[in-house]
C-alpha cells in the first residue's frame, strides 16, 4: 500500500511539472510573437517618420525654388500668365517670344532692329512712351518691320504709376496715345507689361484693374539677366538665357533695349542661334 501511494504521489508531481512545462512554453511562444509585434510596430512608425521627413525636405526645396523663381522674375506656374493671349499652352511645338522692354533708345534699339533682320526674327517692343516721343522713327521701324510695338507705361516711374490703379491706368493710355500719335489710328494693340513683372499679391489690385479695363497684360518665364546689372557680359547673358529657359516648351523671354544695356545687342546673335539650335519657332505677341 505504501508503494502504491508512492507511486500515484509521484504521477501525480510529474503531471503537475509537464501542466508548468506547458504553460511556460506557450507563455514564452505568446511573448516572443508579441515582441515581433511590437518590433514590426516600431519599425512603421520609424518609415512614417522618415517619409514624413522626407517629404518635408522636399517641401523646402520647392519653396526655396519657387522663392528662388520669385527673385529671380521668373513666375511660378501658376501666376505664368493671366490675359486672354496665352503663348505658354503646350502644344506640341517649341515656341519663344523676344521681348525688348524699356525702349526705344538711339544706341541700343537700332542694333537690336539689324540684329533681328539678319535673322529673319520678329520680337516684341514693350516701349516707354516718353523714349517713344524721342524716338519716333525707331517706333515706325519696328512696326514696319513686322515686330510687334507694346505698351510699358508712359513713365516707368514706379513710385507714380503704382501710387494708385487709377494713376497706372493713366499713365498706361498716355502712353497707348503716343504710340497711336506715331504710327496712325489704325494701331491698336492693347498688350501690356508691368513694369518689373505683374508678380506678388501687392500686384492684384494693378491686375484686378486692368482685366476690366481695355487692356491684357503678359509677363515672362526666362530672361537674359540684363536687369540685373549694366554692362553684364555678353556670354553671361547667354548662359542665364540657357539656364531660366531650359525645360521649357514655349518662352516669353525678357530682355531690355534701354540705352545702358549694349551687351544685349552683342548677346542677341548668340541667343537666337542658341534657341535655333535647340528648334524653337520665333513668334511676336499680340
């Protein structure tokens, strides 16, 4: 009998330490599946974060791109273009527009004109009409030589023009007026460019004014940096035209024949054979 309670004791002691064997190893499988979990867990949290911070870097470039763009008087994509006339629609083909602000000057304007007509190239003259007074024949060649003539203002003095929409829009038909005096009634082009560019919010009242006016205005989205400075390098102003317009379909490209910008005529050459080796058509506006 003392063998028998023996032996059912020590069953029943084994049975109990296999039960806490089982128990353990469930326990333990149960807290490494959790670990893993929990790993897994982490590891997401840890990739959000890193896209979370990626996306933020490349949120910053394309701020201080468009701020760069802004500086610069290149428009961003959407502030391109607000008038009806919109040379900057993809279709297909290559397209750029020459524009001369600030002229016509006695130096200046005449080699641009020479340069032009080697090339069989038609441009755009936004003119100041008060170098259009002192440069009446030049107006008349331009429009004789099939170049579109345009409107800059009658007095580019920004503290008067921008002083209110009603002094702009003035100063805007004086100079409409001075150019029609020139070239006859017939003129009637009602393209315009702001000057220094129609760009900022301090700018929508100016544009607000000029859509319920007669007018349109066009801004661009290259330049040669001849606003920059007087007198910039001849080859300088070719590799900033290369640099604002590249990767660009159609080009709205912003150059001066003001009488302290020489260097521009002596680029121009090297311009349009640039823009020809790379298949543009040169248009005007109008």
């Amino acid at each position: 009998m003392n063998r028998q309670y023996k032996q059912g004791k020590f069953k029943k002691t084994m049975g109990l330490f296999i039960w806490f064997l089982v128990l353990f190893s469930i326990g333990f499988l149960a807290g490494s599946h959790a670990g893993k979990k929990n790993s897994v867990v982490v590891s997401a949290v840890k990739n959000n974060e890193d896209i979370k911070n990626h996306s933020q870097k490349n949120n910053n470039i394309v701020e201080k791109t468009n701020e760069s763009k802004v500086e610069n008087n290149i428009p961003k994509s959407e502030e391109k273009l607000q008038p009806v006339l919109d040379p900057y629609k993809p279709d297909g083909k290559k397209i750029v527009y020459l524009t001369f602000d600030d002229g016509p000057s006695a130096n200046v304007t005449p080699e641009i004109l020479d340069i032009l007509k080697t090339y069989n190239v038609k441009a755009t003259f936004f003119l100041i009409g008060k170098m259009a007074n002192q440069n009446s024949a030049l107006v008349k060649r331009e429009n004789k030589e099939g170049h579109s003539v345009c409107i800059h203002t009658y007095s580019h003095d920004y503290n008067q023009i921008y002083s209110s929409t009603e002094s702009f829009l003035n100063d805007i038909r004086k100079c409409d007026n001075v150019i029609k005096s020139i070239l006859g009634e017939n003129y009637d082009n009602k393209l315009i460019r702001f000057p220094g560019g129609s760009f900022g919010n301090r700018m929508n009242p100016f544009k607000e004014a000029v859509k319920e006016s007669e007018y349109r205005y066009i801004d661009w989205n290259a330049l040669n940096g001849d606003a920059e400075a007087n007198c910039v390098p001849a080859d300088r102003l070719l590799s900033r035209l290369e640099e604002t317009a590249a990767g660009q379909e159609h080009l709205v490209i912003l150059m001066h024949d003001a009488p302290a910008k020489e260097t521009t005529a002596q680029a121009l050459p090297s311009i349009i054979e640039y823009l020809k080796s790379q298949g543009y058509e040169f248009r005007p506006l109008y």
